[in-house]
C-alpha cells in the first residue's frame, strides 16, 4: 500500500519578529495550533533574509486530496490567530514537494 504526501515550507509575509509578535497570548495560541497538528512540524522560525515568520513540516496521509485538505485547515487556523494581531498576514507556499511512500 502506498501513502501521499508532501513536504512543505508556508511563510507568512508581514509578520516579523517585533513587538507584536512577544504577545504571549499569540503565542499560546500559535502553540496550541502546532501541538494539535496531526502531521509533522519541523522547523518554526523567522526567516533571515525576510524577517518574515515561516514554518515547515511534512504531511503524508492516504491521498494526496486527504493530505492537501489537512494542509489547508492547518493554514486557515494559522491566518486566523495570526490576523488578530497582523491585519495584512499573508500566507505564501514557498515549497511543496510531493512525494509517494511504500509500506
């Protein structure tokens, strides 16, 4: 049987490490949203040449259509915390590189 997935880096333009950001509610929130995350987060930090907040993980699951659809809602809740606090949040899929596994 094989499964569907990609690895993934999502930045999100706008939103930079500064005063905002250090809201500890924010990221209590941020938090919770990675730790209820159903698929591998690697990687959460600032990007150096951008300053923009950037995350990067891998989601595998039966089809590539199960994989986008937890990808998607894992992104909306992102934008929803992160628009109370940035108005012009933006999210840009810097890199999906799809792949196929056997087991």
């Amino acid at each position: 049987m094989s499964r569907k997935g990609f690895d993934f880096e999502l930045e999100i333009e706008n939103v930079k490490e500064d005063e905002k950001f250090n809201n500890e509610k924010m990221i209590k929130e941020i938090q919770e949203i990675v730790d209820t995350t159903p698929f591998l987060i690697k990687n959460i930090g600032f990007y150096e040449k951008s300053g923009n907040f950037a995350i990067e993980g891998q989601v595998v699951r039966n089809t590539k259509k199960e994989a986008e659809a937890e990808y998607t809602i894992f992104k909306s809740k992102l934008l929803e915390v992160l628009k109370r606090y940035y108005k012009t949040a933006k999210a840009i899929d810097r890199m999906k590189m799809y792949f196929t596994t056997i087991y």
